[in-house]
C-alpha cells in the first residue's frame, strides 16, 4: 500500500497506459515520490461528478506547484487542510458552532477534534460565507466541482 506524507492511503488509478497515485499532501510530497519510483508528475481532472481520472493541465497545478484545487463556480471557494488560512477558518467555525450550542469552556476544545481529525478536511466557502465540511475525496462528487489533483505517473508494465 502506497501512502502520503502523512501515511494516509494513496488512491492508485489504472488508465489505458499508465499508473496514477494521487492523493498527496503536497507538492513536495508528490515530487519525492516521483523521484522515488522514477515517475513523473501529472495533473489529474475529475470532472464528472464521479471517481473518473483525466490526464489533463487545465489547472496548471505542476506550474504553480499546487497539489490540489477544486472550481465549483466563481461564488466557491475550497480551502484545503493544508493551506494557509485553513486554521484561522476552522478556527472561527468553531468559535460559532459553540456558541451557537452555548458549550462549557472545557467542551470548545473537544470541539475542535472534529474538524483536525476529519479525513483530509476542506472548507467549503460560498459567497464569502461559511458553507460546510467535506473531504478532499467527497469534493469529487459535489454536484458541479471539477477537481484537480497532483498525481504521478508510473508507466503500466
């Protein structure tokens, strides 16, 4: 099993002529497993609405040394667990969630688990307003997403 930088799974898709791992945790992370294995960085498209990899370079992730960006429309912004400004997001998400349900003190701590320890957490923001929670994973199955994401190629033996 292929895993990230944080020893969380890698997804591994087969193509026609290739072998693709995505799920990286950066850019960094990409590049070193590309060098490990003797593959090459791609830029993967799920555009469908469903778990369907496309070759592609629409994103321009490699040149701007991303490893993840999803568009969903102008109004949408998708903030990754790993850019800067997540933290100060969640942080201001839990801020309200609490006293919203009016917790003691000691629970706004337990509070915070949540969103550290969802799975590869990404801030949903529509309109400048907070949306939801979701995962890198689940962002592919958002209606009208059209994610990108850094992979490495493996040519297919």
């Amino acid at each position: 099993m292929e895993t990230n930088a944080y020893n969380q799974k890698l997804n591994r898709y087969v193509l026609a002529d290739q072998i693709v791992y995505t799920g990286f945790s950066s850019f960094k992370d990409a590049e070193d497993c590309a060098s490990k294995k003797g593959g090459t960085l791609v830029e993967v498209g799920f555009k469908d609405g469903n778990d369907n990899p496309q070759i592609t370079d629409e994103a321009g992730l490699i040149e701007k040394k991303l490893h993840y960006y999803v568009y969903a429309g102008d109004e949408y912004k998708f903030i990754h667990s790993s850019d800067p400004g997540f933290r100060k997001y969640a942080d201001e998400l839990q801020k309200i969630k609490s006293e919203m349900r009016q917790d003691a003190p000691d629970e706004r701590y337990l509070a915070n688990f949540e969103i550290e320890n969802a799975e590869d957490p990404i801030i949903v923001i529509k309109n400048d307003h907070f949306e939801s929670v979701t995962s890198r994973e689940r962002s592919k199955y958002l209606k009208h997403a059209e994610v990108y994401e850094l992979g490495v190629s493996l040519p297919k033996s």
